[in-house]
C-alpha cells in the first residue's frame, strides 16, 4: 500500500520561551523534527511532507541537508493540528492509501512503534487508526473515547473535556494513519468549534465514527514511545528516557558502561563491543570507538575516530582521529585536523591542532603542536611549542622519522627538522635542522663563584650554601 508521512511541525512551542523553534530543539545529536522522520523513514514512504510555519527557513535548511527526500508546506497562520494536515495534504499530489500524520515534538516515537500502527491500521482496512497510549498522568493531552464495547468513538481536548472524560488515562499521541480519501474527506468538514478556536485533527476521527466508517485504536508498547515536549524540563526529561535507551542498546552490543547516567551518547555515534565508557563521558556527532578502547573518565568527543585498543583519558576532543592503540591524555586537547597514527601519545596538558603524530611517536606533556607533521617514533619533549602563527599567517613544521625534540624548545616554522636529528633542551630552531644533526641554540652557562653569601646574607639559601660548602671542605682531600 502506497503510503504518505504528513509531519506537522508549524508551532512556535511558546513554553520553550526559546528563539529557536520547537523542533529544532536538540535531543543527544539530532533536533526534535529529525527523531520523527528517522522514525518515519522505514515506512518507506512514497512522499513525505513538513508543515512548516515558525522558523520555516531554519527547518527547512536542516531538512535540506538531512532529509533532502521531504518537501516542505507552509502553514502561514496556526490554525490547528487539522489546518495544518490539510496544508500538508494540500502540498501533495495523487495521495493514495494510507496518510501518516505525526506531530514534530514527539521525539521518543521508535519505529518499530510507527510501523506496528500502521500495519494494524492497514491490516484492520480502517479510515484511521490512532495511536494511544495508557499513561499515569495524561494532563494536558487529548483523551480517547470509547463505546462500551470498546470502539473508539472519538478524541476530545482536556481544555473540551468533561470532568468525567478528564478521568481517562487513554490519551491521544498524536501520531494517526487515515486511509487518504477518508481524510480529505473529513479535514473538509472540520469546525473552529472549540476552547481553541482550532481546526483540530482529532475531530476527523469523531466525524468518522459518526460517518459509520471503521475507526481502530493500536495501544502502544512503551508509552515512553508517546511523550511530547511541550517546555525544557520536559525536554531534558525525555533526554533523560533517550539516554538510557541509547546506552542500553549498546551494553546489549558488548560495551562496558561504568557509569551509564553519566554517559550521554548522541544517537549518531557508533561503539564497537568491548569498548570501555568509563563515568563522565559526551560522545557527539559522527565520533565513533573501535573494538577494546577505553574512553574517558570525563572526556568529550565530538566528530572523533577512536582506533581500536586506544586510550582516551580525560580528554577534549574535536574533528580528531585517534589511532589504534593511541594513547591521549589525562588532560590532552585534540582540536580539529589532528591525526594520531597507530601507537602515537598525546599526554598531560598538551594541544595540537592540524598535526599528524605519526605511528610510535609521542608528545607526552605541555606541549602545544598545530601545523605539524610528525614523524614516526619522534619524541617531542615537554614544553616543546611549535611557534606556528606569525601574527598574520600559520607555518608549518615538519618533525622527521625518530627525531628528538628536547624540553622547552620552541620551533619557529616554517621550519624542518630531519630524520634522526637531535634538538637540544631550550633552543630556539628557526632553520633547517639536517637529519642526524644535533642543533643547539642556547647561549654558554657562566657561574658566578660566591654571589649568594655576598649578596643573600641571613636567608635559608645562604644558610645551605654555607652549610654545603663547609661539608665538602670537611670532606675535601688533605
Ligand atoms: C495534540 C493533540 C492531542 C494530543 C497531543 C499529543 C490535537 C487537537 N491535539 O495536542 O490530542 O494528545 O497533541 O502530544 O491535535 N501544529 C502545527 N500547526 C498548527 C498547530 C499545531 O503545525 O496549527 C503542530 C505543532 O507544531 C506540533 C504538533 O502540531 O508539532 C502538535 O501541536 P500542539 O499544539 O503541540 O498540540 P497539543 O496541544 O500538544
Ligand atoms: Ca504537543
């Protein structure tokens, strides 16, 4: 059966109090919108239209880039869930079969739930299946009403309901399949007559009933799968719920999660088994973890290659690849265009940006490396700064196979060290260093004999002076 996804996602999202529309809103990686057509997109539909209004040219960029397959349907006034169907309908051409309508703020919908709707409304043969849920507390939510042989017979608003029908815990989520011809038929017939002074989808359901025409109700699994976001504490409620789904289905896959509240792990990433997430970890993005590395504590990738057997140790990191069995960290910063080859280090309070550490070699600790090229097995010493930024334009260095960068050494690039060659402790390497060359640049050590008891009578340094002087005068041969 042919069949039409209609997303209604006009609303401004008052309570937010946000500039950003509602279902741009961010839940773990994706905006609220893109967890719905994800969710949608296995119903393999033959047209898939957005009823857009508020931030319409927001929405309709990211539905560029992330759902180029969508077209959009401006909604230019918000008149109801109905107004807004029938904009998305009307946007749409030879719609046939079954029309599945779902509301943008219903992010936790799955789509195994999507789809067991609509085969049971398809199954069923009916004009329109809702989907219900049976919830704790359905305040503010449409409730759904039944005969007392159990057929649906309508929808009605809290804000319409009686003080009995507001007893119900069967509410509406939203999410509807309409066989085609019944729902143009119904949204024609729809009345403003309402608390809201809306055209409410809803009331096709009702119209419907009262047309004899056969209306069905598929009760879902989880009712998690139903929550709307509506304010912020319900949108980090659902993050919460988002979370732990997430991090389940991945200790189901053979990760090890020390601490799996404290691991937020955007639905895009990608975790091998026998990857370690230890507490405090933020995965975003396209960043994805090879078999048997271990992340974290307290690190934050973000669009970040992790090799297998690497070690990312409280680490900050961005548009970054990290070998296999690489080591980074505790307190490295990776900024974009770092490549760590296979067994590379980046240790303690170091920072590279655009550099490539080649296989073996090691950047241990205080160092800062951006514009580089590093060569395998070279060690770069601590507090080596490659000088890359002349005020006005960034140079590139250029650290040769097993090189030596001795400590607190500053390379002036554009600048080239060989293969092999040495660099002694705190020179200033502005040229060529040949390959196998030692280069030293620091001036001569002088020792002035005597400067402290003369100039430093009466502190703790002249004390010791004396005190060691007189102990190797004692110990001097005769
Ligand atoms: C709606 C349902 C309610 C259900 C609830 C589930 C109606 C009348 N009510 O209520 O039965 O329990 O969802 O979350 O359908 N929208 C538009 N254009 C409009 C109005 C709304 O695009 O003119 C979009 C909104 O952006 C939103 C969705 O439709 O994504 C739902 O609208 P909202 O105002 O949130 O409806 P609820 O009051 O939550
Ligand atoms: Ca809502």
């Amino acid at each position: 059966m042919s069949r039409t996804v209609i997303v209604l996602a006009a609303g401004k999202g008052k309570r937010m109090r946000s500039a950003l529309p509602k279902v741009m809103h961010e839940l773990l990686g994706r905006p609220l919108l893109g967890h719905v057509l994800t969710a949608a997109a296995p119903l393999d539909p033959a047209q898939t239209v957005v009823v857009v209004g508020h931030g319409s040219e927001l929405v309709t960029e990211y539905l560029g880039s992330a759902f180029p397959g969508a077209v959009t349907a401006l909604q230019e006034v918000q008149g109801g869930t109905g107004h807004a169907a029938r904009t998305g309908l009307d946007a749409l051409k030879d719609v046939k079969g079954t029309v599945v309508v779902l509301a943008g703020d219903t992010p936790l919908l799955r789509a195994e739930t999507v789809s067991a709707l609509v085969e049971a409304h398809e199954a069923a043969g009916a004009a329109a299946t809702v989907l219900t849920a049976e919830v704790a507390d359905p305040t503010g939510l449409g409730r759904i009403l039944r005969a007392a042989d159990g057929a649906v017979t309508g929808i009605v608003e809290e804000r319409d309901a009686s003080p009995e029908q507001r007893q119900i815990r069967e509410i509406n989520s939203g999410v509807l399949a309409f066989d085609a011809d019944a729902l143009r038929e119904m949204l024609g017939k729809l009345t403003a007559d309402n608390d809201q002074a809306e055209e409410y989808l809803t009331d096709v359901v009702g119209l419907l009933v009262a047309a004899g025409r056969p209306v069905g109700a598929h009760v879902a699994a989880d009712a998690t799968d139903t929550l709307g976001c509506n304010d912020r504490e319900q949108l980090s409620d659902l993050r919460y719920l988002l979370r732990d789904r997430v991090n389940r289905a991945h200790m189901r896959e053979g990760v090890t999660m020390i601490d799996p509240a404290s691991a937020w792990i955007d639905v895009t990433v990608t975790l091998e088994p026998d990857v370690t997430i230890e507490p405090g970890v933020i995965l975003r993005g396209s960043t994805s973890v090879a078999a048997g590395a271990l992340v974290g504590p307290d690190t934050t990738l973000q669009n970040v290659s992790v090799g297998a057997g690497a070690k990312v140790i409280r680490a900050h990191a961005i548009d970054a690849e990290i070998g296999p069995r690489a080591q980074v960290g505790p307190f490295a910063y990776l900024r974009p265009e770092t490549v760590l080859h296979e067994r590379a280090k980046v240790g303690t309070f170091v920072e590279t940006k655009k550099t490539s550490v080649g296989p073996g070699a090691k950047i241990p600790h205080l160092t800062y490396a951006g514009d580089a090229t590093i060569g395998a097995d070279a060690n770069i010493g601590a507090a080596t700064i490659f000088v890359n930024y002349d005020g006005v334009r960034k140079h590139h260095t250029t650290i040769g196979e097993a090189a030596f960068i001795g400590c607190n050494t500053n390379l002036i690039a554009p600048v080239e060290v060989g293969d092999g060659a040495y660099v002694a402790a705190g020179s200033t390497v502005e040229k060529f260093v040949p390959p196998g060359a030692l280069a030293v640049e620091r001036s001569q050590q002088r020792n002035i004999e005597g400067w402290v008891e003369r100039k430093r009578q009466g502190t703790k340094s002249y004390d010791a002076a004396v005190k060691a002087k007189k102990a190797n005068e004692a110990s001097a041969p005769e």
